[in-house]
C-alpha cells in the first residue's frame, strides 16, 4: 500500500489549484452587460414584462430573469426597454458621411436606416458619380465606391452608430444604362438592368426601392418596374415603391403596385402612404380596401408612414415631368426659355394629368422653402413660396422656376397636404410601420445650413408620446412591434427586431413618460426627448441622453446576400 506521502505534492498542486481557479470561475462574470428590471417589450405585440436583457459580445444571449454578472450592468427600472427601432425610410445616404454618429437617429431609439427609395449609392458609372459630385449640395464627399456593396463597405470602414441597409433603385439602374431622358428600354438594356438588380441583391440590397412620382424613375413603365422585380424576388427581395401618385391618381397607382406585386412574385410596399390634397382626403377607407383584398388574396403589401402632415421634397415635384427631361441641368435650362416657362406656368395653376402636382395640391402659402445649395438664397430659409413671390414681385410659379435656377438645384421644399384626421387612422392600420423620410443630423456643422422637415428629429418619438401615450391610438406594445418586428418580418431579417436570445444586440431603453419630439417647423434642429440608452451591436451608442461617439453599425444585408447568382 503506498504511503500517503508520495502523493501528498500532487495533491497539494490540485488543491492549490482549486483554490485558484474556484473563485476566479465564480467570479467571471458571464455576460458583457445585462440590463437590469426593466419592462421589457420583446418586439411580438404581447404585453410586456419585467425582467433582464444579458448580452455577450454583439448578440443577446438572456432573456426574462437572468442570474449570474457581468461586466457592466444597467438599471432600468422604470423604463421601457425595447428592440432597436427600424427605420424603414431613412436619407441618411450622405448625412452619416458628414457625421457618423447618426444622432437625430438615435437619439429617438433608431438602429438600422433602410436606405434606398428610387435612389441608392450604387451601381453608379462613370457619369454618374461626376453628375453626382457636381450636383452635391451642402455635404461635400468623394464618390470612392461603384457598387451598392462598394458603399456599404465604404461606410463601414469609416465607422457609422447605425446599422444600414438599402434597396437598390429602380431609377440608379434605369439611369445607369439609359441616362436621364424619358425613353424605354430595348431588350438588351432592360437585360443589363435586370443583371444590375441581380447584383445589387447578390451585394444584400433589400429589393427594389422605385419612387416613381419624380423624373427619371417617372419615365419608367409597369412592365419595366416588374422585370427589374422579378429579379429581386428570385433572391428573396421585396419591391417598394413612392407610387405615381398619392392624390388625384392613388387609386391607379395602387392598382399599379399591387400588379407589380403579382407579377413579379414579390411582397410590395407603399412608401410614406398618404391622401395628399384636400379633394383626396376621403379616399383613405377605399386605399385601405384595396390593400385589405389584395392581402385577402395572398399578397402582401404592407406600409410605412411618418407621422405629420406636412411631406417634403423639391420644387421639381412642383413642375411637369417633360421639363426636366435629361436631368436637372437641362430643366434648368429649359426654365430660362420664355415659352417654356409661360407653359409650365399654366400647367403648374390645374392638377397635372399625368404627374402628381404637388404645387396645386398644396398651394404657394403652404410650401416652405427648406433647403438652397446657393448661398446667397440661405435667407429665404423658413420662408413660404408665397412670401418670397411677394418679397420679389413676381407670380408665385415664376418664383419657384427662378429659384431652381438660380439655385442649380431642385430646392428642399416643405408641403402641407395631408389630413391630422387620416394621421391618426394610419397610425392604427396593423401592417403600417414607419419611416422618417429624411436623413439623421444633428443641431450643429454643416447640418444648420439648411432647414429640415421636424420628422427628421421626431418622427419616431413623436409617434411614442403623442400618438401612444397621449392620445393612445395603439397600445405601446403594438407601436413597438410595428417599429421592429414588423419592419424586419417585411424585410426578410431574421436576426433583429426582437429582445430574442440570438439576436443581434440592438437595443433601446426609454421612458414611456417622457419620450417626446421637440422639433418644429418654426425651429426644427431640436432633439427629440426620453430615450436614454441605445445600443447597437451591443456596443453602447447612447449613454444617459448623451452619444457615447461609438460607431459599431454594420450593413444589414438582405436575403440574396452572396446567394443570388
């Protein structure tokens, strides 16, 4: 029998170690954060419950009533804590070049900027990024990529706070193999449209993004619309779409959606849907009846609003089509020919018979003047079409075609079309998410050299404290369902937009309370309130109300991603 002795070093060395390395394993804390009895609304709809969120690395990996620490642990008692929220129209395309940090975005709980309605950063040509680069406006940039993937690269390289993701536009394609003039394609182009879409999808866009109401994407036929479509549905994507008209026509152009829908094999889209002008206010219930059936049927159209009534664009959705044929520099010059001018003119006074008039629909004093590339016309910022027509002396149509001109743009314009009335019935549609419209800046640089529409700082925070809690249209838990889940269900991510264990850590704590937009037409660079932290990528984004300056946001690619062949 052997002695105790020879084995007493070994077992020394094994209780030594115990005593190591027990309490170092005990204390090793298991996940990176955990955000502490907050109410968590997961992203179904269902009600919420209190309970902790754990994450690890850039996924949740707990969620309910986590044991165990972490490295850093969050109180959120109190708070609402919520899947990042999707913004599916965002135009954040240049503003996160100028900087980063998203914050517009952010600071109302936003994580991923859907990107891509009509126009999208690539494919581009040799032509176009020079027609591009001569034609940027406030926010100078070097045009470094080609292709839609090029861009998402380029973007992550540089470091962005949000995720992004992006269709690719009917009209980049559409401008990149037939320019800008109002002809169809032949067969061997709308072949190289078709192989361009297909790449796009291969790159992860999201589908075909159309916006058909401005020139060139308004030269495009149905038939064109459903070839460049069913090629994103091969991969999995989705068509939506800034139909060719949301006034006097949005009954057709519906009709036209829905078709595109069927032929194609896609799920479709509205873009922002609206009843603009007064004369279409009515239409609503019939718009809805025509989506209902469709759904009834088997397709899925769904939509996204912004909750004000007032859109923005320019002073082209103020003209016919015909004038801007060949791009902006030749409707600028088109506008310094007298006869064409006295025809404009006359057609901008009557709602357009095959274009949408927003001048008509909204009319002179309804139309703020936002946005100038000209410094000179800065000062004319905040002010109606009306009051600048007066100011010079000159018919109010006049005024809008000597703006574009002296401008060298289509000029940022505000118009007053839709009905409060409507807002609030949207908001309740069960397939409606939301979209800003507009790109995420901040109240500082390069960004206060323009207005904005008050939907770039609180689209999202306004529909979570006055159309939620003050006026509860909807129940929280079905306004953030329709922020995350729902967008992302539509968009075929299966990773994000739900408090899911596996999901990517995109994150939002907020106070129901609180949260509020500040933003105005009179004053819109104010941030919205009542967002407290975000994260994005479990990386934190937003700290107490304050940006951290972290830049963790990746592309979000869609479903044909590197499969699309």
């Amino acid at each position: 029998m052997a002695t105790p002795r020879r084995f007493a070093p070994s077992l020394l060395l094994l209780c030594s170690s115990m005593l190591v390395a027990g309490p170092i394993a005990a204390q090793a804390p298991a996940y990176d954060l955990i955000i502490r009895g907050g109410t968590i609304y997961d992203g179904s709809g269902k009600p919420p419950v209190v309970g902790d969120v754990a994450i690890k690395d850039d996924r949740i990996v707990a969620v309910g009533k986590v044991e165990g620490t972490a490295t850093k642990e969050v109180a959120a008692k109190g708070m609402a804590v919520a899947p990042g929220f999707i913004n599916m129209l965002s135009w954040a395309t240049e503003s996160l070049i100028a900087d980063p940090k998203s914050q517009s975005d952010i600071r109302q709980g936003v994580t991923l900027e859907v990107m891509g309605e009509g126009w999208s950063m690539g494919p581009m040509n040799a032509t176009m990024k020079r027609q591009e680069t001569e034609r940027q406006g406030d926010i100078k940039y070097p045009i470094e990529w080609t292709s839609l993937g090029d861009y998402f690269g380029w973007l992550e390289k540089r470091g962005i706070s949000t995720n992004v993701a992006s269709f690719v536009g009917a009209a980049t394609v559409r401008v990149h193999e037939l320019g800008e003039g109002d002809v169809d394609p032949n067969s061997e182009q709308l072949g190289r449209m078709r192989a361009l879409v297909k790449q796009a999808m291969n790159e992860g866009a999201m589908g075909v993004g159309s916006s058909i109401i401005y020139a060139p994407g308004s030269y495009a036929e149905t038939d064109e619309l459903v070839a460049l479509t069913s090629e994103a549905a091969k991969c999995g994507g989705m068509y939506i779409s800034h139909m060719r008209s949301e006034g006097d026509r949005i009954e057709e152009a519906v009709d036209e959606l829905i078709e595109i829908s069927r032929r194609s094999g896609a799920p479709a889209e509205i873009y922002h849907l609206k009843m603009a002008g007064r004369s279409n206010w009515g239409k609503l219930d019939t718009i809805v009846k025509k989506i209902e059936d469709a759904r009834t049927a088997g397709l899925r159209i769904t939509t996204d609003m912004y909750t004000y009534t007032a859109g923005a664009t320019g002073l082209d959705a103020a003209m016919p089509t015909w004038v801007q044929a060949g791009g902006l520099e030749q409707w600028i010059e088109r506008l310094k020919d007298p006869a064409i001018r006295a025809r404009v003119a006359e057609e901008m006074k009557k709602p357009g018979s095959d274009w949408e008039n927003l001048y008509f629909g909204a009319g002179a004093d309804k139309m703020i003047l936002s946005g100038f590339k000209n410094d000179a016309l800065k000062p004319l910022t905040g002010k109606t079409l009306a009051e600048v027509a007066k100011m010079r002396g000159k018919s109010p149509e006049e005024t809008a075609m000597d703006l574009v001109v002296e401008d060298g743009s289509r000029v940022g314009t505000v118009y007053f079309l839709m009905s409060e009335d409507n807002v609030r019935k949207q908001i309740r549609l069960p397939w409606m998410s939301f979209g800003s419209d507009a790109a995420s800046q901040a109240p500082e640089g390069v960004f206060l050299k323009s207005g904005a529409h008050p939907r770039t700082y609180g689209n999202f925070a306004r529909l979570l404290g006055r159309y939620v809690r003050d006026e509860k249209l909807i129940p929280l838990e079905q306004a953030v369902y329709r922020l995350t889940t729902l967008p992302a269900t539509n968009l075929g991510i299966n990773d994000r937009g739900a408090l899911k264990p596996g999901y990517y850590a995109d994150v939002v704590v907020f106070d129901p309370a609180t949260i509020g937009d500040r933003s105005t037409f009179e004053k819109p660079h104010q941030y919205s309130v009542g967002v407290r932290d975000v994260f994005v990528n479990g990386v934190a984004v937003l700290r107490n109300g304050e940006h951290s300056g972290a830049t963790p946001g990746r592309a979000v690619r869609g479903a044909g991603f590197n499969r699309c062949s």
